[in-house]
C-alpha cells in the first residue's frame, strides 16, 4: 500500500513524480494518491510544478539543485511588468515566493 512516506522515497529516487504514474504502479485510484499529495503539498514536503493532469511533483531539495524546472512564466510574471521592463515589486514577491516554498518555516 501507498503512504506519503513512499511517495517521498519515490520522489527523492526519481527527482520527478507523477500521481497517474503512483496510482497504477501502487493499483490504488488517482484520487487517493492525489489526496496524499495534497497533504505533502500543503505541508511543504512537495512542490506542484504545472496544473490539472500534466502536473508533477518535485521536493524543495530537487527545486534547489534544478532551477531550471521552474516554469519560465514564472519569471516572466514575476520579474517583469506588463511592459516587458524589470518591476522591483515582482522581484520582491518572486523572493517571497521561493523563501515560502523552498525555505520551510523562514518564509513564515
């Protein structure tokens, strides 16, 4: 049986985890590996990169070490304005943002 345990021995050994992938290795439903994620996303042990079926999931570690798997959006969104020019304030939220998710309790 699955637990959030293994979903976080998974996620250290592969780098990548997907909850389709979980659910039809381990023969439980979707939902249920998508429940037990939920709890490791909201605990901050997992980061969600992507939305709906096409998400994945990372450890803060993995984040780290491969920045590059960040959505390039995201430094679109949050290092530039809506004209394209460098804006401080979305440099400001962006930092929050990664000390939040990657820092555990230092972003509180």
């Amino acid at each position: 049986m699955i637990n959030k345990e293994k979903i976080l021995e998974l996620a250290k050994k592969n780098g990548k985890i997907h909850s389709k992938e979980l659910a039809v290795t381990f023969n439980v439903s979707r939902q249920y590996v998508s429940m037990l994620i939920a709890q490791l996303v909201a605990s901050k042990e997992l980061i969600r990169i992507g939305s709906t079926r096409s998400s994945f999931y990372i450890l803060p570690e993995y984040a780290k070490a491969h920045p590059h798997i960040l959505p390039s959006r995201f430094f679109r969104y949050f290092l530039q304005g809506d004209s394209g020019k460098f804006c401080l304030n979305r440099l400001f939220r962006a930092i929050k943002f990664v000390i939040r998710h990657f820092s555990g309790d230092l972003g509180k």
